[in-house]
C-alpha cells in the first residue's frame, strides 16, 4: 500500500534550508517528507533520468525508485544516482505490474512519453488507484486535458496531481512566465482577481520556444515532434479559438544574451488552451524553432509532403524517428542544445512585459524544472485534484518563487516581467506584430 497523502501546507515555511553543492542548492524537505519513494518512470531516458539526478542532488535523502522496461539501462542510471536510488523494472502498459509499482511510492513522475496520441491515461489511472501523488512532463494537449478529467477522482481518492510539470510546459506557463506576467498586469492594472474570464484589459500572449538541435534529448522527443506535425495548430484570437497548419506562422524572435534571433513555428501546445481557459487570456499561440536552421525547413517539408494521417501514426512515426536518429544524433553534436523559453505580454493598455529563460543545457534543465515541481508537491504546494501549473491550487502562488529558484539554476538568462527592451538587441522591433 503506498503510504496515505499527507498534505503540508502548514509545515511549508519549515521546509527550506540551502547549502552549496554541485551547483544545486539543496532543499530540506519538511521530516514527513524527507524519505519518501519516488519512482520516475522513464527515469532511463533524458528526462527522467536528468530529474532523478537533479532531484537526488536536491534532496539526498529522497529514495529513487527508476522505473523502465530496460534493465541494463536501470542498471546504469542507479549506478550514477548511488545510495539511495534502485531499478524496478515496469511496462506502463501493464496495469496490474504498474499499480504494483505505485503500492510502494509515495509520488510517481510520469516522463516516459511520447504522451502525443496516447490513447489512455493509465499512469495517473494507477495513481489514483493506489492513492499516490502524480505529476507528469506531458507536453500534448489531448492529454493534458484527458488528464484533467479526472479531477473528481484525484478529489475523491486525494490525491494532489500536475500535469505539464517540466521545463515547457510548466515553468514556461506556471510558476514563473505567463502566470506570474498575467498576475503582475492585472494587479497593476485594476486589480483584477487571477481568473477572470473577460478582463476589460485585453491581452495578448506569446509563448516562444528555442532548443537548439534535440536539446540532448532522448529520441522520444523525435517521435513528440514528429506527431506534433500531425496535430493542427490551436489557437486563440481575441476569444475566438482559430486552428491552423502546424509550423506555419514563422515569426523572428530575439532570445536575447547567448542565443540571439531565431525563427520559430506554430505548434500545437498544450499551454495556449490552458493559459487561455485558466488565466482568461483571449490571444494566445505558441511558437517553436530549432537549429540548425535547415531542421525548421525539414519540419516545414515535412508537414507539406507527408499525409496526416501517416503523422498521426505512431508505430509509423517511430519507423521514421529510428530512420532519423543516427543523422538527428550526429547534427547535435555541433548543433549543443540551447534552451530558450521567452513569453510576451501585450495588453490592450499598451504596458508590454517579457519573461526569459535560456539555458546551456536542455538536459539539465528539464531536470532541474522537473525536480522542482516534484518538490513542491512534496512540500505540500499542490492540493487534491489534477491541476495545470498555472492553477494556484496546482502551485500555490506564494510557492512559485521557490519553484523557479531551483528550476533557474544554471540559467545564462532569467529575466521576469521587465519591458521588451531590455532583452531586444534591435529595439526598433518594439510594438511590432501584436496579434498572432
Ligand atoms: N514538459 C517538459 O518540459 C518536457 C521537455 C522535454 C521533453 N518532454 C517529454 O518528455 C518525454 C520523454 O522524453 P525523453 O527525451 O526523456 O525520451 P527518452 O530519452 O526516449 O526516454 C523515454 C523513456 O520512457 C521509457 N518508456 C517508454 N515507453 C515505456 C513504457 N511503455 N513503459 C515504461 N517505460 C517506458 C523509456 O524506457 P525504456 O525504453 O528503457 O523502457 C525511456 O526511459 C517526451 O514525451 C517528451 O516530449 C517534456
């Protein structure tokens, strides 16, 4: 039996204590906390297994459980996490052995993607069932919101769950960028309350991503970005959803200090739905870009010559990623895997606001963002039910300033709610282009 929920909230100004190492500033977990289980399923690949090692060196004292279908690679991952941390050896697909697994946790963080066209929920499913604390690095809008329909039972089995915790999304929508940038302008503004619907100060959000090659990635996120081809891009206008062709809409964005202007594309991403429907922005849309540049034109290509039906496809999406990879592997060793999320406000009163993150290393920074919302479900931020990181009942507000210290560490830029200016290296793009 996994051990009964135990919700914090009152232990959270206890919960802190920083001391230096190996770059990461460590956290004291509330004693309640402090030993519990946490089984990273996918913690063989990139993102599981940098959130492993982040959160081990974050919380020394947390158990690691890796969960994953390879014992080999278990094998080396606990090799480098060390005390502390075990294999245990689970196929998602297999309800019974999962739940198993799950008995024995006391949070379970789901990064074995892709999510893109998975048809069942089956790991917060199981969390549900054996009553365990979940949260998930999902970056694919049915499931996100198939998540989210099961909120009632989270409720009813109490148990606190995210979904889209990680780098983007998460820390891009939640805890740092859009929520906080949404929050500052209504409170300066009339003091709006955090969700209203149809605020009488329209803005406009954009969300710009940058990761140079895969981003270290495992190949997992070939088949996410493959299949995200496949969706139709959502969006929204002025209130007013709008669907459009996947990696059109090419916009030149500055990323500022170490990566400079790159062209991003509009994808499918689940934080346009949710920051419109849980912050009341009435625009919104997301953009994507990667290098080098001619891996934007491959996508393009892609997108025009290949049927969607073929993209929709995920065993023939993985014929494809396994044709790919060698040549995607051999390009990022020159390409490295900057990171640069930078999300842009523009409301109706003409006030303009950017939040910026741009890191080195994708690899470590999804980690590093990923440990942090695990965290903070530790320390009791998160209440029963499944909730977006932009929901204060997902992170509470006064923990998002916690969760984007540690999710920051590292970064070659963070900036929060400054004026576009201080970022743009050519200033005469201000003010340009505000809608979509
Ligand atoms: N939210 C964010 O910030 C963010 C950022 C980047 C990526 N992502 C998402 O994170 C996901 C993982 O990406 P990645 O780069 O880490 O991929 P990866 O290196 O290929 O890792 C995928 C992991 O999932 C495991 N896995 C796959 N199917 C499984 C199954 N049926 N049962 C158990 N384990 C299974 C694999 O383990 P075995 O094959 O060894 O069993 C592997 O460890 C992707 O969906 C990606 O889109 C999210």
């Amino acid at each position: 039996m996994a051990r009964p929920w135990l919700h914090l909230n009152n232990s959270r100004s206890m919960a802190m204590a920083c001391a230096k190492e190996s770059n990461l500033h460590r956290v004291l977990l509330p004693e309640k906390v402090r030993n519990s289980r946490v089984l990273i399923l996918g913690g063989t690949g990139r993102v599981g297994g940098s959130t492993a090692i982040a959160l081990s060196k974050l919380c020394p004292d947390l158990r690691i459980v890796v969960g994953g279908r390879n014992k080999e690679k278990g094998a080396a991952r606990v090799a480098e996490l060390g005390k502390n941390s075990e294999f245990t050896e689970v196929d998602i697909e297999e309800r019974a052995s999962l739940e198993a697994t799950l008995r024995d946790v006391d949070l379970v963080v789901h990064s074995a993607g892709p999510f893109q066209q998975a048809e069942k929920c089956t790991v917060l499913e199981a969390a549900i069932q054996t009553k365990t604390a979940y949260m998930d690095v999902c970056d694919d809008t049915s499931y996100a919101f198939r998540a989210k329909s099961y909120m009632s039972k989270a409720l009813a089995a109490n148990i606190p769950a995210i979904t889209t915790g990680g780098i983007y999304p998460g820390v891009s929508n939640g805890a740092i960028m859009a929520a906080e940038l949404v929050r500052a302008a209504r409170s300066e503004s009339k003091g709006e309350p955090e969700r209203l619907s149809y605020p009488h100060v329209e803005l406009v959000l954009r969300f710009s991503y940058y990761t140079a090659g895969t981003g270290g990635a495992g190949p997992t996120i070939l088949a996410t970005s493959f299949l995200l081809l496949g969706e139709e891009v959502v969006a929204y206008s002025k209130g007013e959803k709008i669907t459009v062709k996947p990696y059109s809409g090419m916009r030149n964005i500055d990323f500022g200090k170490g990566i400079g202007k790159k062209d991003v594309y509009l994808l499918n991403l689940p934080e346009v739905r949710s920051a419109h429907e849980i912050l009341g922005v009435p625009t919104v849309s997301a953009r994507f870009g990667t290098a080098p540049f001619y891996w934007n034109w491959g996508m393009v290509a892609m997108t025009n010559l290949l049927p969607v039906e073929f993209l929709r496809d995920r065993s023939k999406v993985q014929k494809l990623v396994e044709l790919f990879d060698p040549v995607v592997r051999a390009v990022d060793e020159i390409a490295g895997e900057r990171v640069s999320m930078r999300v842009d406000l523009e409301c109706s009163d003409g006030r303009q606001t950017l939040a910026l993150f741009s890191h080195r290393r994708l690899s470590v920074s999804v980690g590093a963002a990923a440990a942090a919302f695990a965290i903070a479900i530790l320390e009791g931020s998160t209440q029963a039910g499944v909730w977006f990181p932009e929901e204060p009942e997902g992170i509470a507000i006064e923990a998002r300033e916690a969760l984007l210290k540690r999710a920051a560490e590292g970064t070659i830029s963070f900036i929060m709610n400054k004026p576009p200016w201080m970022v743009e290296t050519d200033p005469k793009e201000l003010g340009l282009g505000i809608y979509l």
